[in-house]
C-alpha cells in the first residue's frame, strides 16, 4: 500500500510539474509587444517588436553599462535599455540591446570599441536582414559603458558608418575623439562631472564648429541629477532617435 501511495504521489508530481508554464524564447509583453532572444553570426540579443507589424520605421539597438575594468558579456537585462526599447517598438520600431562580447575593457580600450562596434553592426545586419529594414535606417546607443564604446568607436573606427546616430547616455569622450566623431552624437548626462570631462553639453562644445555632424549633434547636461546614470532619459533619447529616423 505504501508503495501505491508514493507511485500515486510521483505521478502527481509529475503531472503538475508539467504543467508548469515554459516561458520559452518569446515572451509578450504588454502593449502587445513581443520579447525574443536571438543569436545570429555569434551574436546574441533580445528583439522587441511589435505583433502584428509588418513595416517597421527603422531599427534601434542599444547596449549596457559594465565594469571598465573587468567587463563582462553586455547584459540584456538592463531597466533604461529595455524600456527604450519596447517604447520603440510600441511606435512601430524593431528594437533590440546586444549582448555584446567580453572585452579587454581599460586593458586594449581601442580594441575593446572595435569589438563593441561590430557586435552592434551584426545585430543591426541580422535584423535588417530578418525585417528587410534598410540599414542606414538605425540608430544605435548605449549606457555608461557601451556609450563610452560607442563614442571611440565613432571616432578612430569605421563599424557603423550607416548609422543616423549615437545615443550616448553617461558616457564620455576626449577632445581629440570629438574632433574626428564620423556620425552624429546625442550626449546626455547628470550634472557632477561623473563620466570624464566631455559629456553633455560639453561634449558638443568639443565638436569642431566646421564639423559636418556639428548641426547634427546635441550636448545636454541634466542639472535635475547628480550622479552616474542616474537620470531618467528614455523620452529624450526616443524623441532624438525619431527625429533621426523620420
């Protein structure tokens, strides 16, 4: 008899173990937004779009902070990323954080840009790929480290030379980086002086005035915080990023 009770219980388990939900690699969020995690040419990242969208407006990929020391693989799970990004794709855009490679970081600063640039390009190619969206139709953008990334990207590599421009939240530059920015810059920042001595506002004053993306470039200093990433900015980058992709 205690045997048939324990067989009894083990099925049941079994049973309610089964019905427990598997959340798979698609999840729908809502606002009627699907969540998805892809890995495409060794690159892994999660894809926001809307169900029921054929025509996308235009392609969004951002990227996370890290430690600059020791970095690891880019996080997916970051609060300012992915909340830019289901607002993108609520609008009608296909967006997406990359999950970018673990680089040298402070050891090969250059190397590690390179390598976080053409992590961003293979996203951006897989999904203009899956989406048939234009590629010169994208914007990329990243917090505290993958902005710092993409900033010396933009100025000493040629990854993304298709892109409208760079959402650069809490990153900084240099002065000579400024002066060789290939593609427009969007740079937002707390008041403090946290980053470096060019962010914000004063990372568009070091852009030379005779500079092609000059006019197409912005520079702001929140003074509402005081602190590294601490601002909340996820409207004024997706109002810079339409104004980009329109």
């Amino acid at each position: 008899m205690k045997t048939s009770y324990l067989l009894f219980g083990c099925i049941v388990l079994l049973l309610a173990c089964s019905k427990k939900k598997n959340p798979g690699p698609d999840e729908v969020l809502s606002g009627n937004i699907k969540q998805t995690t892809e890995t495409v040419s060794g690159i892994t990242y999660r894809l926001f779009t809307k169900i029921n969208t054929a025509d996308f407006k235009g392609i969004l990929v951002m990227g996370s902070g890290n430690d600059e020391n020791n970095p690891t693989l880019g996080s997916l799970d970051g609060g300012p990323e992915n909340d830019i990004c289901k607002k993108a794709a609520q609008n009608g855009y296909v967006a997406a954080i990359v999950q970018y490679r673990k680089t040298p970081g402070t050891a090969n600063w250059n190397e590690s840009a390179k390598m976080v640039g053409e992590d961003y390009d293979k996203c951006i190619t897989a999904i203009a790929s899956k989406y048939n969206v234009d590629k010169s139709k994208s914007v990329v953008g990243g917090y505290s480290y993958a902005s710092f990334m993409l900033l010396t990207n933009i100025a000493y590599n040629n990854s993304l030379p298709y892109c409208k421009d760079v959402l650069a939240a809490c990153g900084a530059s240099g002065a000579d980086q400024a002066s060789k920015f290939k593609i427009p810059v969007f740079s937002i920042t707390c008041k403090g002086n946290h980053e470096g001595d060019y962010a914000g506002q004063a990372l568009y004053d070091q852009i030379p005035a005779n500079a092609a993306i000059k006019a197409k470039s912005e520079g702001i200093t929140d003074n509402s915080c005081d602190g590294h990433c601490d601002g909340n900015w996820t409207a004024q980058m997706y109002t810079k990023m339409v104004f980009w992709l329109q």
